[in-house]
C-alpha cells in the first residue's frame, strides 16, 4: 500500500470522525452517534478506493477486537456474584423475551427463520456506552439505580456473547452441510470451555506476574497480545474473533490490575473503536436509509417496546416500584454495540442483505438519538399516564400489585431455609419454562425436515410420521411441564406456610382456597391439559379432528409411562414430604 494512500485515509477517517463527534457532543449525545455519521458521510461522498477500504477493514478488525475486551475487561464476576444478582434476574427474566419477540416480529414482517432469529439477537441488548453517557450527563437518577442499570447491560452483554455463540454455527450453516455444521458446533463447545477453565486458572497468575516484575507499558502490550491471541484462536473454531476477545477480557478481569489495564488501555481502545463504527457507517448509503425508512421505523418501536415491557416486567417481578421500574426500562431503550456486531456478522455470512443491515443501523442510531429525551421526559409520562388511567384499571393494577408485595411478605416472613427454597423453586420453574420452549420450537422446525427423511427412508406417509413426531413432541413435553407443574405446587405450599406465620403476626390474611384447591388437582392431569392446549396452539400441519387423535395416543403413551413411575414410587419410599418438614424448621 502506498503511505500517502494510507496517511490520506487515516487523516480523513479519523479528523472527520472527531467534528462529527464533537458536533454531536454539543448536542449531548455520545461520540458513537459521530462514527456512525461520519462513516455514512464518507461512505457517500467521498471515494474510498481500495486502499482506504483495506485501511477500514483492517482497523475495524482490530477496533472490534479491542472493544470487546475492553467489554470484558469491565465484567468483574466477584462484583456480579455480590451485588449483581438483580441484574442477573432482569437479564435473565427479559433477554429470552427480547430474542422471542424479535423472532415473531420478524416472522410477521416475512424474514426467514435465521432472519428472524438474528433480528431477536440484535434487539435483545442496550448501549452501556451510550446509557452511562445520558444518564450522566442528565443526573437525574441516584447512583444506586445507575450502578443496577449498568450491571443490567453488561449481564447482557454476556447474553449477547451466548447468543452470538450459539447463532455463528447457524450463519456459517447457511453455507455448510449437517457434517460439517455438527464438528463446528461441538468444537464451538469445547473451546468455550476449555478456554474459561484452563484461562481463569492460569492467565491470572500469569498477568499478575508480569505486573509484579515489568513496567506497565510491558503489561498493556503483552495484555493487547493475549486478547489478539485468543481472538486469532476462535476464528479458527468457527467464531467470531469478538467472542476469543472477550472472554479473554473477561479472564483478565480476574487479575489484580484489571482496573488499571483497563484505563491504560482506553485510548487504544477509543481509536481502533472509531475505526470499527466508521467501518459500519460505511456499509450504509443515504438512499438506502430513506428507501428503508420504514423498516427503520418498525425496528426502532419493535425495539423500544419489547425492551422497555420487558425490563418493566423484569422489575415488577423482582418486587420493585412500578415507577422504579419504568423509568429504569425508559432508561435502556437504546440498542448496543452487540446490535452493530451481529448485523455485521450475518451481512457478511449472506444471511442478510443491505436492506436489513440498513435499516439496524438506522434504528439504532434513532434509538441514540431519541433516548436523551425519553429520559429527560419519562417523569412526565409517568405521571401524566398515572393520572389518566381510568379508576376500574387502576383497581385491577393495585389488586395484582397487592397480591404480589403479600407473596413476596409471606415469603420474607418464612424462615431462611424456606426462602433458600423459594429461590431454588423459582429458577428450577424458569429453567423447565425454558425447555418447554426449547423443545416446541426444536419441533416446529425439524418436524418437516424429519417427515420427509423418515417417509424416503422407512416408506409410509407423510401423515403417520406426522402423527407419530407430534406424539413424541407431546411425550417429550411433559417432562419439564410435569416438573414446573411440581415446583409451583411446591413454591405454593412455601407461600400458605409463609401465609401462616404472617397471620400468626397479624401483618396479612391466609390465602384462600385458590392455593388449595390448586394444590389439591393431580399434576398429572394438569400436565395432559397444559400439553394439549400447547399443542393445539403451536403451529403444524394437522387439523382439529387429527389433533384428537394425537392427543388421543399421546395421552394414552402419557399414562403408561406415568402409572409406571408411580408404581415404582410406590415401592420406594418417597421424600418429598420430609423434604418440605426439613425446609420449615427454623
């Protein structure tokens, strides 16, 4: 390349990116909005040339590699263990909702399914970036509530990294065989966990070391080293090169002078950053903004009203202020960095076209722009909705409200063990909601693909393999939904002896007889009735009087494998009931 080639390019990128950021910081809004803009204008209005862009793609590389161990870097895992564990539970409750709503809209909207999949993937995050930088800069809410607000993005900013994982093996398929496709997941796998393991046990002691012995300039570069290392390692397994830079941030933050490594490094990171949203700007052309305004537009609310629902939902059930909770939600509407990052990855695997791209970009520079205002007015909304709502939903709204602060008070007033197996209650329920999940979309989409392999290679017709697939589904199905059934009864019994010791002290009345009467019905049969409607209600080929009949054979497969396991039980003595005595002994 020719130097002048390259001084013209750098001198361009980075001089323009630095006026637009600084027009945008007079506007008070964060400096990404400026790379954006600056790699759109650049992209339009100048010719690049190849050199400028093999200047682009080089340094975006590097920028992506470094601002995602700088991601990792600020993930202290003892600071998430001690005072994270609500961001987890928001995280945890509205990421998985994210990435279904994101599904279904894109469904509705006519993407194919990995489309689909990558539009959830792309929408489920915020911008730690830009949500510290608004509130900051506005400081309207108190640290404590800003401190939650930034374990939440960075919790998912780790779900993201999961997501971006589990969907690289689905992109790179697009173009590969099920061979093929099958070792790059399983080695996916292995060098995930093989990199956490022997990482957190040896990269630590290592960097502490070379901290202890040699000057700090030493330790950044030897640090920068590593994250490229491990980035050039997972390009070779099939990832992204911005997952092996994360977790090697993130096994650094483990180390003793995580902190200061982590502001050393800032500069470097802000450089190469620019390059890297410079480098997405350039894929956006303005006649392809205006052309996909529209698609723009829907992103943007589909965006904005799952997340702000989602974290609102999150908080409520975490038993938070209903105002708390919306103006924390209000406070995130803004898509993350993670959102520029998929995109890029499924545009260059061909999954989507620019049209899709563009219009991420757009909807995420909106939701930059238009957060600072959302915030800045979210008191307003708050009140004024609160003040309009009219008397018979305000009643309905404080009555669920009411009986969620008496649950969570009868809980409370239980002994340490009982909420110690509330909390195992809860998460066991959650993990059997999402394997029901799990094997209902599993279903939906391989039962067509395994009809029409089962009808060449066994013969028959396509509605038996039907009828027979669909009655596994049912059989496999029951399991975690007889296991959540189980856990709600279990969580129901801790919430009537809570109820008790609160009664006991005057402070609530004992539930009545809905707890009973639902613990009472058999679980068995609660499972066939949830695992019907499930059925009826997913998708397939099959019409209402073939639904009996699978219903009919699933029930009665259902009821086999049942009366067995109780007869087995029977012969065993069962724990279940000094399980619940030992729990509520104080």
């Amino acid at each position: 390349m020719d130097e002048v080639a390259l001084l013209t390019s750098l001198t361009l990128f980075t001089l323009l990116a630095g006026i637009c950021s600084i027009i945008f910081n007079k506007l008070r809004l964060p400096p990404l909005i400026g790379y954006l803009v600056s790699g759109i204008l650049i992209a339009n209005l100048w010719e690049v040339g190849h050199d400028g862009e093999y200047v682009v793609n080089m340094l975006s590389d590097m920028g992506l590699v470094m601002l995602m161990f700088c991601i990792g870097l600020e993930i202290n895992l003892k600071k998430i263990r001690k005072q994270g564990v609500f961001a987890i539970e928001v995280a945890v409750i509205q990421l998985p909702l994210m990435v279904l709503g994101g599904y279904l809209g894109g469904t509705l909207l006519g993407f194919n399914m990995l489309q689909s999949i990558c539009l959830g993937a792309i929408i489920s995050g915020s911008s730690t970036a830009v949500v510290m930088a608004v509130l900051k800069s506005q400081n309207r809410l108190d640290k404590e509530t800003v401190e939650t607000l930034v374990l939440i993005t960075i919790m998912e900013d780790i779900g993201q990294v999961i997501i971006l994982s589990m969907i690289t093996p689905m992109l790179a398929g697009s173009s590969m065989d099920v061979n093929d496709l099958a070792v790059m997941i399983i080695s996916i796998v292995a060098f995930m966990l093989v990199s956490i393991f022997l990482g957190l046990k040896f990269i630590p002691r290592i960097v502490n070391w070379v901290s202890d012995n040699v000057s700090s300039e030493v330790l950044i570069v030897f640090c920068v080293g590593l994250a490229f290392g491990m980035a050039l390692l997972s390009t070779f397994v099939g990832l992204s090169m911005a997952i092996g830079a994360f977790l090697m941030g993130m096994i650094i933050a483990a180390c003793r002078k995580s902190r200061e490594i982590n502001h050393d490094i800032g500069p470097m990171k802000d450089l190469f950053m620019a390059m890297f949203f410079i480098s997405v700007g350039m894929e956006v052309s303005v006649s392809g903004l205006v052309d996909n305004i529209g698609l723009v537009l829907i992103f943007y609310l589909l965006f904005a009203v799952m997340k702000s629902s989602t974290v609102f939902l999150a908080y409520w059930i975490g038993n938070e202020k209903a105002y708390k909770g919306f103006v924390s939600a209000v406070s995130l509407v803004t898509m993350g960095e993670f959102a520029f990052i998929i995109a890029k990855e499924a545009l260059d695997y061909g999954v989507v076209d620019n049209s899709f791209y563009t219009a991420v970009i757009g909807a995420a520079l909106l939701s930059m722009i238009v957060l600072p205002f959302l915030t800045r007015y979210s008191d307003p909304l708050w009140f004024t909705a609160e003040e309009r709502c009219p008397p018979r939903i305000r009643e309905k709204i404080d009555m669920i409200n009411h009986a969620r602060d008496n649950m969570y008070r009868r809980v409370t007033a239980s002994s340490k063990k009982s909420q110690r197996a509330f909390t195992r209650g809860m998460t066991k329920s959650y993990i059997n909601l999402v394997m029901i999940a799990i094997v209902e979309v599993a279903f939906f989409f391989l039962i067509p693909l395994a009809v029409d392999w089962l009808t060449e290679s066994f013969g028959a017709t396509e509605f038996i393999w039907t009828v027979a697939l669909l009655v596994l589904n049912f059989v496999m199905l029951s399991l975690p939904t007889y296991q959540l059934v189980n856990n709600v009864k279990y969580l129901d019994e801790l919430v009537i002896k809570g109820a008790k010791l609160v009664s006991m002290e005057g402070k609530a009345d004992e539930p009545g007889r809905a707890y009973q009467n639902f613990l009472e019905l058999n679980s068995f049969l609660i499972v066939l009735v949830i695992d019907a409607l499930i059925l009826i209600v997913v998708p397939n080929p099959l019409g209402m009087k073939e639904h009996i009949l699978v219903i009919a054979l699933a029930v009665i497969a259902v009821s086999l494998f049942y009366y067995r396991s109780q007869k087995k039980a029977h012969s065993d003595p069962d724990d279940d009931e000094s399980e619940m005595e030992d729990v509520f002994e104080d």
